[in-house]
C-alpha cells in the first residue's frame, strides 16, 4: 500500500487523480490533501477518501473544514493552514507519493519540499520547474527521488525516451524532442479580431477540460512555451532540438526522433487519467477509466507548422529558454499576473504577449542558482506587470 499526498487536490489534476487512486484502493491511500479556497469540495474528498491531513489556505478557511468534519464525525483527519503546511504534507515520512497539482508559483516550495525528501514525485506544475529548473534538477537527483512527468507531452516524451535513459542524449541516438499542441481556441481564428477575445472564448478549449489558467495560457500557447521550458529541464534537450509541432486532433501526445530516423510516439485519448495512472503505477501499468482509443473514429491526424506570429508567447518562451538564469522565472511571473488580469477583464488578450514582452525587456535577469535569487526575480516580475497593469 502506497500513501499519496496530492498538492491541488480540489483542481482538475487532483480530480482526476483521485479519480484513477479511487479505482486501486488496494495498491494506494489518501495521505494529504490540500486547496487553496474550496472548502465544500475540499470537504467532500475529505470524506470519500479519509486522509489524514487536509490543508487549506486560511485559517478561517482550515476552521470551516474543520467544523464540518467534526459535525459529520469525521474526526481522523487532521486540518492544518498556510504554506508551511503545504511544505509539510509533501515531505512528511508518512507519505511515499507525491502528486505536484497546485498551479503556478504557488507550488515551487512543497513540490521542492517532496523532491529533496525523497518522495517519488508527480509532477503537473509545470511553473515550479519553469521557474527553478536548475535548483528543481539538482534536488531531485540529490535525495534520488523518481521524478515522473504528468503533463502529457512530458510523459509522452518519458515513454518514447529510451528506459535505461529517459534523457536527450545523442549516445542513445536521440536526434529532437517533438512536443505537438493542439493550437488552442484561436488556431484559425482571423489574427486581428485576437485583440477583443472574451475569457470565455480562451478557457474554452477544444480538446482539454483544464483550470482557467492553463486554458488561458493554451490559448495564448504560453503553455506550450512554458512547456518548452519544462521539456528542456525534464530531459536535457538543448532549445534548438525541442520543435513544436501543431497536431490539432491532441491524439499524438508528442514524440522522440532517432538518429536512424525512428519517430516514437505515444497515442491515446486527451484524458489526463492516462499520464496520471502511469505515474502513479510506474513502472507498471495500471488502469486509469480512460476509453481506448478509436483510431478509425479519429480517421485523420493533422500536422502544421506552430505560427510564432499568430502566438508570440511561444517566441518569447524560446527566447527566455535561450537567456536562461532566471528570465524564464521573469516570463512566468508577469505570464501568471497578465492572465489573472485578463481573466478578470482588467487587459485584452493581446496585452498577455506584450506584457511578458515588456517584462522580460526591463527586468533584470541574472543567475538562478538560488532558490532567493529565483523569488526575488519573480517578485520583481510581478510587481513591473503589476504596475503596467494600473
Ligand atoms: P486548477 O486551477 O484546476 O487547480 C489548481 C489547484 O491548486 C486547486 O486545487 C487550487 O485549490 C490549488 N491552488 C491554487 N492556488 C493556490 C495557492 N496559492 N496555494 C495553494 N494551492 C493553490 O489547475 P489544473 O488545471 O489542475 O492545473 C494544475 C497544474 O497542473 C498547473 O500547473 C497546470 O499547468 C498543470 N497541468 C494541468 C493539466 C490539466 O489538464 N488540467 C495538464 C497538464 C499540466
Ligand atoms: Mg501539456
């Protein structure tokens, strides 16, 4: 029996990953589970699926919880609050699992907590590695931790890499990373009628269902920058050998060229369960309550070249990738403030991009060996957009 703590648990990963622990509860149990805000839901899970610790973000909050849980005689769960908490449920002896499911920066510190405390980590929050590629890489190889990529490509990626090296590496005759993207909402959509998208076009994902902000940063393909990012720290692979390709029906979920022209992919439907149950089972399978695939359903698999003048976010990711220290730090923060935002009709949709381009041009960038040196230059990040903002 493994104990797993999942970091977002109210979200759309930690949904789904309960979902897939709900289908084996003879291989895991609930450890931890922790939001933001949601109390109800939070509530709900921590009924179905008992875990030991539930934390939330407020004490006022962690008060409710608590009191509805007593209400219901549920007295075995332990309600704790704040980031130290978050810290704490990730590194805590009592779990050997960890699934890394809080969006944004917010979850760098208890997703770096389980990396160094050994935990095999599931990693979906792209932004701490964005963020803190180096320093996450280091810790992970430091405490021996079992590092297994949840976002699709990533874990794509992982299964068509060579298993006695999941790495770009040329001695394997690993020639590219092909990371595919659907293209988002706007793939065909006129480019000068971007300006004045409502942000229920944007969440409004033709392929995924996701939280606001990924969906957003779909749209906008900063996600599949962002993914860039990920995909170079995950696997070693040089910015020049990660290509995006444009693969519209999200069948393919990315690939691995080799050098006697071999091109591995992974296929399936776009269900988030099938990374997560990888994950989780690694190295085995197990079953995850997603369809198998209908290929002759499908009938067509599309391919296009990624148009960075249609998405400038992806050329901005690429260009902080290739600054490197901690501009890809700068990009995500002033990413994160400009979607927030726009989400809440402050900016247009074409203000994203220009944002992030203006951060990146007069934040200061330096090296991002520390993880202060990485705080501070996404604290400054947010605190320039911010003010552009206003
Ligand atoms: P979501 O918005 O649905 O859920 C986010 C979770 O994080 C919630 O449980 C929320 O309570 C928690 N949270 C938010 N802010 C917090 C804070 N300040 N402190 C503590 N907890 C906080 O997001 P999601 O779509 O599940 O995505 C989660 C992560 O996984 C993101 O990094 C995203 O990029 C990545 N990811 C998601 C998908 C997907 O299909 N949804 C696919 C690949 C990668
Ligand atoms: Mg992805």
């Amino acid at each position: 029996m493994q104990n797993v703590t999942i970091l977002g648990s109210t979200g759309s990963i930690g949904v789904s990953t309960l979902d897939v622990i709900g289908r084996h509860p003879e291989k895991y149990a609930v450890f931890a589970l922790t939001a933001h805000k949601q109390v109800d839901k939070l509530f709900e899970q921590c009924l179905q699926f008992k875990p030991q610790f539930a934390v939330l973000g407020s004490p006022e909050a962690a008060g409710q919880l608590r009191q509805r849980l007593e209400m219901t005689g549920l007295t075995g769960t332990n309600v704790l609050h704040g980031e130290s908490a978050l810290s704490e449920v990730a590194s805590d002896a009592g779990c050997q699992i960890v699934m890394a499911a809080i969006v944004g920066a917010a979850g760098l510190k208890p997703t770096l907590a389980a990396a160094k405390a050994g935990k095999k980590v599931l990693l979906a929050n792209k932004e701490a590695l964005v963020m803190s590629g180096q320093i996450f890489m280091d810790t992970i190889a430091a405490s021996g931790s079992a590092l297994l990529p949840i976002d699709s490509e990533h874990n794509a990626v992982f299964q068509c890499l060579p298993a006695e090296k999941r790495a770009y590496d040329p001695d394997f005759g690993v020639t590219k990373v092909l990371l595919t993207a659907s293209g988002g909402p706007f793939l065909k959509r006129d480019v000068s009628t971007l300006e004045s998208v409502t942000p229920e076009e944007a969440v409004a994902h033709p392929n995924w269902v996701m939280g606001r902000k990924i969906s957003v940063d779909s749209a906008t393909m900063m996600n599949k920058g962002l993914e860039v990012i990920e995909a170079h720290w995950l696997f070693g692979a040089p910015a020049d050998q990660i290509e995006v390709v444009i693969h519209p029906q999200s069948v393919i979920h990315s690939m691995v060229s080799y050098s006697d022209g071999s091109v591995l992919a992974q296929l399936g439907n776009p269900d988030m369960r099938t990374p997560i149950a990888y994950g989780l089972g690694y190295p085995e399978r197990i079953a995850s309550g997603v369809a198998p695939l209908d290929l002759i359903k499908v009938g067509q698999l599309q391919f296009h070249e990624a148009d960075f003048t249609r998405f400038p976010c992806l050329d901005l990711a690429y260009a902080a990738l290739r600054t490197g220290g901690t501009a890809p730090a700068i990009l995500n923060a002033a990413n994160e403030v400009a979607v927030e935002a726009f989400l809440q009709r402050k900016i247009g949709f074409r203000d994203i991009d220009r944002l992030i381009a203006s951060a990146l041009e007069k934040v200061e960038s330096g090296s991002a060996d520390t993880l202060e040196s990485v705080l501070d230059a996404d604290r400054r990040a947010r605190e320039f957009t911010v003010s552009r903002i206003s």
